[in-house]
C-alpha cells in the first residue's frame, strides 16, 4: 500500500495495482495521484500547494504552446537516475515519474528568464513581481519598454476560442508583435471586439479602446514604419 495525494489535502491509500485511467507520480517528495491525459502543470494546478510552477503563456482554456518557459521543471523518468528539464504546461504526466519543481538549477534558469522579460517590459507588474520573487533587483541590460512578452496567448485565443484571425505574431527577433492584418492601426471587421484577446493577456498588454475593438500593445516602432522599412533601414533603427 501507498499513500497517495489526490488533492493537496486528500490523501488515499492503495494497492500499487496499474490503473489505466490514473497517473501516479511523485512531485518534490510526495506521492500523488492524477487523472491520465494532463500535463503536469494542469494536474498540479488541481493540487494547489503542491508544487511551485511560475507559468504566464498557460490558459486552460487554450492549447498550450510553450512560449515562457517559466513553467520549467526537472523530471526523471528513470527512478531519479538522471533529471532534464522539461515544459511543465507541454509535458505530460506519467507513471512513475519523479518532478522537481523548485530546485536550485531551476530557480536559476527561471531567474534568467525573468531577466530578459524585465529588460523586455520594465513597468509590467506580474513581472515586477516575479523579479522580486526570484531576486532578480535590476537587469543587466535593456531591451526596450514594451509591455508585450509576445506569449501569443491573444493570437490563439482569437483563433481557437472565437475563430477569427484577427491579429497575429508578425516578423522575427526584435521586430516581432501582434499586428492587425497589414500594419493596420486599428482593427477592422475581422475583429468583432469580443475582448478575449485582452481578458487572457497575461501582461495587460492590449486594452478595449473606445471604438470598442483591442489596442494593440505598445511597440517601439510604429507598425506603419516598420511596414515600410527595408530590411536595411530596420536593422539600422535596431543599433540606435
Ligand atoms: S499582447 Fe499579451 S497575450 Fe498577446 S502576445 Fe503580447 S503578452 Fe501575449
Ligand atoms: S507556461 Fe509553460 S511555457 Fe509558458
């Protein structure tokens, strides 16, 4: 018999018997029990208190895509022999594994990510907050005052909970945002101005404007301008 959490105040004892419809595991040194087919970060937000998982591109209401990293746990999955690191909102959880949550090299990693996100969006306040959290007191460089992590969660809940495509992540590097088809500075009548792009943005990065469609986050360069640059004249902008 073990002893099994299957909430953070449940616990049950059972036969180690295989159980095709429950996943049992094992999160910083406590035995649980989870319904099969989650991930681990969906079966521990179920568990509050277990576990110490950061997350800010995860939406349960939208598939997850991996884009923060902040989710980041160790797991092994050979009796705790070897550990890596893996997405917890992208990986699932399994029989028999072993999930660190908090360790020092985790706390590490996700310190240097946060770092890069305050460079990015010094004034955002869930950043803020987690820089304090994990000591991170002023970044070691800037990246400009954006207020957009470019999760994407704003793109893909418009695609997969309204089935519009009404914005999307346009360009690469430094030149990615969430744009309006053709640099357009408002949206038009692709966008029906249900909100949901702006309920689910982890930063506050798009607001209702009064025309009763999203303003699209604040960017360094006008869309219009980046539109009309070459490619030349855009990496020439980037060094200013
Ligand atoms: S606007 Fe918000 S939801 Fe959209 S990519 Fe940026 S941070 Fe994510
Ligand atoms: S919440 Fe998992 S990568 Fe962002």
């Amino acid at each position: 018999m073990t002893k099994y959490w299957i909430s953070s105040e449940t616990s049950v004892e059972i036969n180690d018997a295989p159980d095709v419809n429950a996943v049992h595991f094992n999160v910083d040194d406590k035995n649980i029990m989870v319904s099969a087919g989650q991930t681990i970060y969906e079966a521990l937000q179920r568990m509050p208190g277990i576990g110490e998982i950061p997350a800010l591109c995860y939406n349960p209401a939208i598939r997850p895509y991996g884009a923060c990293r902040l989710c980041t746990v160790e797991v092994s999955e050979d009796r705790g022999k070897s550990f890596r690191f893996v997405a917890s909102c992208l990986y699932p959880a399994k029989e028999g594994q072993i999930v660190k949550t908090n360790t020092e090299k985790i706390r590490k990693l996700r310190k240097g990510i946060i770092e890069l996100l305050l460079a990015r969006c010094p004034d955002v306040r869930v950043i803020q907050e987690l820089a304090k959290e994990y000591g991170v007191e002023k970044p070691r460089f800037s990246l400009g005052g954006h207020d957009c992590i470019l999760c994407g969660l704003c793109v893909r809940a418009c695609q997969e909970i309204i089935g519009k495509s009404a914005i999307s992540l346009v360009n690469r590097g430094i030149y990615k945002e969430v744009a309006a088809p053709f640099y357009a500075y408002e949206l038009g009548e692709e966008c029906i101005g249900c909100g949901d792009c702006s309920y689910v943005c982890p930063t506050g990065a798009i607001i209702m404007g009064s025309n009763g469609k999203p303003v699209l986050p604040r960017v360094k360069i006008p869309y219009a301008e980046v539109g009309a640059m070459t490619s030349k004249e855009k990496l020439s902008t980037s060094q200013k």
